[in-house]
C-alpha cells in the first residue's frame, strides 16, 4: 500500500464518523424526552471532535509531499486519532446500551 494511499481512505470516512456522532448527538437528544437526562451526547460530541482532528491530520498528510517523513508522521497521527474515534464510540455505545451513562 502506497503511503499516501492510508491517509487519503482516512479522510472520507473520518468525515463519516463526524457525521455518524452528530446523528447519535441528535438521537440522544430526542430519547432523552424519553428516558432522562444522560451525558451521551456530550462524550459522542467529543469523539467527533476526534475524528475531526483525525480529517485535519489525514488531510495534511495528503497535501503533503509523498514520501517525506514528515507527511509519514502525520498520517501516522491521523491512523491513530481514527482508531481512538473508532474504539471511543465502541465503548460510548456500550455504556449507553448497558445505561451506565
């Protein structure tokens, strides 16, 4: 896989995640009239700020030259700001399933 390749799959589907929290921000929103107050969507707000960074990085890193170590670097951030949004939201999820928050 080309270097430049990783980063430019990140940025699409980093702005998916960011889409897909605001969905979850808003869902939360409306059950709450339903189930009381909860603090989801402010922990699902902070996982799109993730990925948001996770967008910024990618995007740099695609901007950037191919193949410098510089670009390398911030790929390599944006990769794991995007697995942090990914394991973030899979934990959110569960605590919300279980009503732990």
């Amino acid at each position: 896989m080309a270097k430049g390749r990783l980063a430019s799959n990140i940025l699409p589907n980093s702005a998916t995640m960011i889409g897909v929290c605001v969905t979850a921000v808003g869902l939360v929103k409306i059950a709450e009239s339903h189930i009381g107050p909860s603090n989801v969507d402010i922990y699902f707000s902070l996982a799109a700020i993730v990925f948001l960074g996770s967008a910024i990085l990618s995007y740099i890193a695609v901007r950037g030259e191919e193949g410098s170590r510089g670009s390398a670097i911030v790929e390599r951030m944006a990769d794991v700001l995007f697995l942090l949004g990914l394991l973030s939201m899979t934990f959110i999820a569960i605590l919300f399933a279980y009503e732990v928050i």
